[in-house]
C-alpha cells in the first residue's frame, strides 16, 4: 500500500479531485478548464495509486477500486471536454461566469460522490448534484420552457431525495453504519434480510428510477434542452448515470434484495421499450437523442436487476462517451441529416435486416449455447446481434457488424473476470428480457415493413405523444407544486401612436 506520512496517497489524490473543483467553484470568475484540467490530472493520480496499491480497500471514506477508478475518470474526463467546449459556446456571454461556478460544483458534487465509500455521503453529494444542477437549467430564467422543465426535474429530485434519506436511516437503524463495506458485510451475514433492509432497498430503487428519468417521471429529461448544450451534454452523460454507478456501489447488498431487484426490473424493461419505440418518432435531434437516453437508462439498470454489474459499468462508461460526443456535436445534425437522405437509397430494405437478425441471433445463440457459455452471456450476445442486424445487412458493412458482436462478447468476458460475480440471474427474469426485447424488434420490424398499415396507423400517434405519461404526471405535480414563472411583460407597439385631435 502505498502512504505518506503513515496516510493513504491514493485517497489524498481522490479527495483532492473534489475539493479542487469546490475551490474553483469559490472564484468569481474560475478559468474552467484549466480547474477541470488539474482535477483529471488528480485523478489520473489516484487511479495510479490506486492500482499499484493492488487492492480495492478504502480509507478516508474513499473507495478507489475499478468501479471507483473507471467512473472518476470518466467524470473528470468528461467535465473537461464539457468545460472546454463552453468556453467557446459561452464566449461573451454575461452569464458565463455564474454557468462556470455552477458547472464546477456540479462536477465537485458528483466526484466526491464517486470517490466516497459511506452511503451518508453518497446521499449528500447526490443531493447537492441536483441542487447544483438546477442552478445551470435555470441560467436564463427568462426562458418560460426552461423554467417549467426545471422546476419538473426539481419536484422528481426531491421525492428521490427524501427516499434516499428515508433508506439511508433505515440502513443505519438495521446495519449501525454507513459505511458500504460494513452494509455489504451485513447482508452478507444476513441473507434472509431484515424488513427494514428490504424496505430500504425498495427506496433505493425507487430514488434510482426517479433521478434516472424512468417512465413515467421522464418528462423533464426530454425538455431541459433550453439549458446550453454543454448542459444537456454533462447532463446526459455523466449526471442521469449516477443511479447506475449507486446500483454497482450497493451490489452486494442488493444481491440479497430480490422484491427491490424484480422491481427494478420491471421499471427498467418497461421504460427500454416504450422508450425504443417512442424515439422512432422523433424529429427533433436533441429530443431524440433525450429519448435514447431514457431507452439506455432502462436497459443498465435492467442489467442491475439481473445482477449483471460488469455488464452494467461497460454499458455506462460507453453510453457516457457516446452520448457526450452526440450532443456537443449535434449541431452537425442537419448535416448528417443530408447526408443520410442522399444515400439513402443504398439503405438495406426491413426484410433483409428482420432476415439478418434471424439468422445472425440464431447462429450466435446456438454456437454459444453448444459452448456452454453462460445464459446471460447468450441472451445479451443474441440481443447484440439484433442491434447490429442493420449493419449485417449491408455487404459492405457486414465486417463492422461481425467487429462489433465479436468485441461485446470479448468484453463481456473480460469484464466478468475484473468484477466480482454478482448474482445468478433467475432463469425466468432472463427469458422474459430476452422475449421482451425479441418482441421489440419484432414490432419495429413490423412498422417499418408496413408504415402504412394500421398497425403503424393505430400506435404513430399515441407513441408520438409518448402515451401522454408526461402530461397525466405534468397536471397532477403542477396542481400540488406549479412553478414560479416570470410576469408577462406586455410588448412594446412598434410604433408611438399619434395623439387624438381635439
């Protein structure tokens, strides 16, 4: 282990990465980048310590093992593209250095909530995330559409606030400690878990869903995109992950709560495929890719259900550089956009893609069951097969779709062995994902193989409202708890009218 003074180096850095961007956070008028620069240098640091330190133990409250190291250096990596890339996008404006404190203490909030070990903290730093995070949806408060999205996201964060400090006593009332080695421990001890145990972890499922833009309570993911795009970029890719990250944090507890892990389940197969079907329909880019990510959420944390952590923590990190590359260069869209409608006669016909993914599933699925490779290894490789089936369906694509089906399972392998087995997902929960997910490509394949039929007449419109969830949430919160807007002001005439005539 490597010390300093009889202290732990590797915590010294990752505490410092927080602290750092607090600082920056405190100046009038911070140099973002540089301050998000020196805090990915620090964490670097701290990775590097950490490894040559050959464990995962904690100290100082800090857990720096693989988890802890791939998240913090996606966090600090993240929010130094995001901050150069504001520098630019904010020149000259006026609100540029309240967005720039702003961002620091966003980034300060979810750093220290990455590098901690004591659910306590956690629950603090997740707190003070949203806080933070308000401030940047709301920087041009005279922007009527971005105050109502706002103050959405507000209402669904404080509800997932108040579970996580209701689970958090609970834990502490049962357990005696926050600390997320003495929870593990505990449950360890006791797999038949205590009702309070049960009930927290329940809470906890429900605080992820929320802060996760799980249907119904997505709405407000979809219409913060008044905020600057740098926003909607850390936004999408580094703060909606955050429940992801807790799951992976709490997996050995959660192990032992199966009511909480079939309930997480069904939230996130739910939202995955509504979601995958209502972005079909989208025309707006960024609400697109929103959408995709509300899709994406669901399916990480259906991979939690089942117990998949290393599936879970590939799916986040690559969803995190993904979807931060696709916003801050979404304003290319409508270049892409030509693109695409100039080539698209060279686009695969749905038949050839439905036949593709047949039989690109059923020869994966069947050698690898003649394998003897494990079930979920099957079903989440078939499930790649038929995402890739439109590559597979073009001859000159056809390698990229084969690399990517190979690089998975590859993956897939590799990530087993560096994470600790989680547990054995039930034989049941498996197929039904598996037939879920079979039936979604189904309907898709169907819609797109008849867009006039009535099948794709009958479901257009209601997946183009979003089968109006948000509204039905939208006027129940906003009868509770509406949001203060900002008085009309009455316009100006374009011109002074002339005085009446006596």
């Amino acid at each position: 282990m490597t010390t300093l003074a009889g202290l732990d180096v590797s915590s010294i850095f990752a505490w410092a990465v927080p602290a750092v961007l607090a600082a920056g956070a405190a100046i009038q008028r911070p140099h973002t980048s540089r301050i998000a620069g020196l805090a990915g240098l620090l964490a670097l640091g701290a990775a590097g310590f950490a490894a040559t330190a050959g464990s995962g133990a904690a100290f100082w409250h800090a857990r720096l093992d693989l988890v802890g190291c791939v998240m913090l250096l996606l966090v600090c990596g993240l929010g130094w593209v995001t901050a150069r890339y504001s520098r630019n996008y904010l020149d000259g404006d006026p609100r540029h250095a309240r967005y720039s404190r702003w961002l620091l203490a966003t980034l300060s909030a979810v750093t220290a909530l990455v590098v901690s070990n004591d659910l306590g903290i956690i629950v603090v730093a997740w707190t003070a995330t949203g806080l933070a995070l308000h401030q940047l949806l709301t920087l041009y408060p005279e922007r009527t559409a971005a105050l109502v999205a706002a103050h959405k996201k507000f209402i669904v964060s404080r509800l997932a606030d108040a579970c996580l400090w209701v689970s958090l006593g609970l834990v502490y009332r049962d357990v005696g400690s926050s600390n997320l080695d003495r929870i593990a421990l505990w449950a360890q001890a006791h797999p038949a878990l205590s009702p309070g145990m049960h009930a927290a972890a329940a809470l906890l499922v429900v605080a992820v869903a929320l802060k996760s833009a799980q249907l119904p309570f997505h709405g407000w993911l979809m219409q913060v995109m008044e905020a600057p795009t740098p926003v909607s970029a850390l936004l999408h890719a580094g703060v909606v992950n955050i429940g992801g990250f807790v799951m992976l944090r709490l997996a050995g507890w959660l192990t032992q709560a199966e009511p909480a892990r079939y309930l997480l389940l069904a939230v996130g197969l739910t939202t995955a495929f509504i979601a995958s079907l209502v972005v079909t329909t989208r025309v707006s880019a960024k609400v697109g890719l929103a959408w995709s990510t509300c899709a994406q959420m669901g399916f990480m944390l259906m991979q939690c259900a089942l117990g998949l952590w290393h599936l879970a923590l590939l799916h986040l990190a690559a969803h995190s550089l993904y979807k931060a590359h696709a916003f801050l260069s979404a304003g290319a869209a409508v270049e892409q956009w030509r693109v695409r409608t100039l080539v698209s006669h060279v686009a695969p016909p749905p038949k050839h893609v439905a036949a593709a993914a047949a039989l690109a599933a059923s020869g994966l699925g069947g050698a690898l069951w003649l394998a003897g490779a494990p079930a979920s290894l099957t079903v989440f490789a078939v499930l790649a097969a038929l995402a890739a089936a439109p590559l597979l369906a073009r001859v000159n694509l056809a390698s990229r779709g084969i690399a990517v089906i190979a690089a998975y399972v590859v993956l897939h392998l590799a990530a087993a062995r560096a994470l600790p087995a989680g547990a054995t997902p039930h034989p049941v929960a498996l197929a039904l994902v598996g037939l879920g997910f079979a039936a979604l490509f189904s309907l898709k394949t169907s819609l797109a193989l008849r867009p006039e039929g009535r099948l794709a007449r009958a479901l257009y419109p209601r997946l183009f409202a979003g089968l109006h969830l948000d509204e039905l949430f939208t006027r129940l919160t906003f009868r509770v708890w509406p949001p203060r807007l900002p008085a009309r002001q009455t316009p100006a005439p374009l011109s002074t009218p002339k005085p009446a005539e006596a």
